[in-house]
C-alpha cells in the first residue's frame, strides 16, 4: 500500500487541507497508516501533477491561504482498482521484538524499562482509538457505510493496541522474572 491510496481514500470521503490531513494522520489514522506532515504535502503535489486530486485556494482573514483537495473521479477509479486487487499482509519490522530477541545480551532492566515504555505508548494510543470509538461508532449498523468502514478500521487498531498491551505485560512479568503462564 502506498501513501498515495491512503490519502485517496481519506479524499473520497471528503476534501481536506493538507494540514486537515496531517492532523487525521496522527490521530484518527494511527489505526492503519503514519505519515509525517512533510511526506503528507509531497504525496498531495504528486497526486495532483497526476490529475487524482484537485486543489481550490481558500482565503482566510490573517492567516495564509487554505488549499483544499478533493479526489478526482480518475483518483476514484485509481483507489477502486487498487481496492480491487489482492492484498498481502505487511511484513513485520519491529525494533522492540529484535531488541526483546537479544535481550539476553544485556541486564534485565534496561529491556524492562523498554518493554515498560512502549507500554505507556500503547496504552496512551489505545485511549486515543477508545475515545474516538465512542463518539463516531454508536449503532454501528445504522451509521453511514462510511462511518461504517472507519469504525471497521479503528476497531482493528483498538485490537492491535490491546495486544500490545498484553504482549507488553507478559513481556514484564518474565523480564522482572516472575513466570509467563500460557494462554
């Protein structure tokens, strides 16, 4: 997947600046996509040199201009064919697990306060996914099919965070060397 599709898809629900979109990217879309502010802005100029996106210049009263875009109808048929073909699942690249590998290597406590930081992180993250569960995704099924595919996609985040957590507080306890019982 590529950044482009994501913000096609953030697009073919509705315009948003390019600032709108960063802001979405650090909290709503922590879910499923990060991107930096930088690479948000460098995607838009691509996309809209290649016709998927418009822009229309907003003037705003002592504050520099706004830039709005919209998805074309060529970037909607772009995403449906994307959508269309198979997807694999992401390779996994995580620092924290290869530091957790050779942990052996070095005192208990130094992986300990890692392993109790990304906790902190997680949880912080899964709060974020939780509040925003509980103001957009009430009655699921009566919601537009849009609000439906967000929730659909938060709800996966909320799972991925959770796991963390619990992955995290297994992590602990065999590090501060209790015993990890199966589950």
């Amino acid at each position: 997947m590529a950044l482009a599709h994501t913000i096609l898809a953030a697009l073919s629900i509705e315009p948003h600046s390019g600032y709108d979109l960063s802001k979405q990217f650090a909290e709503n879309s922590g879910c499923y996509w990060r991107a930096t502010q930088q690479q948000i802005y460098r995607e838009l100029g691509k996309l809209e040199n290649q016709g998927m996106i418009t822009s229309q210049t907003i003037p705003q009263d002592g504050r520099p201009d706004k830039k709005l875009y919209s998805i074309t109808e060529l970037g909607r048929e772009n995403l449906r064919g994307w959508i269309a073909q198979p997807s694999e699942p992401t390779p996994i690249r995580e620092e924290l697990l290869v530091k957790v590998l050779a942990g052996h290597l070095v005192p208990r406590t130094i992986v300990l306060k890692e392993l109790e930081r990304r906790r902190q992180v997680h949880l912080q993250q899964l709060s974020i996914f939780e509040d925003l569960q509980q103001q957009r995704c009430q009655n699921l099924c009566n919601l537009p099919v849009e609000d439906q595919c967000f929730c659909l996609t938060l709800r996966r985040g909320i799972r991925y965070e959770t796991e963390w957590v619990a992955w995290c507080d297994e992590a602990i306890q065999l590090f501060s060397k209790g015993t990890v019982t199966d589950s």
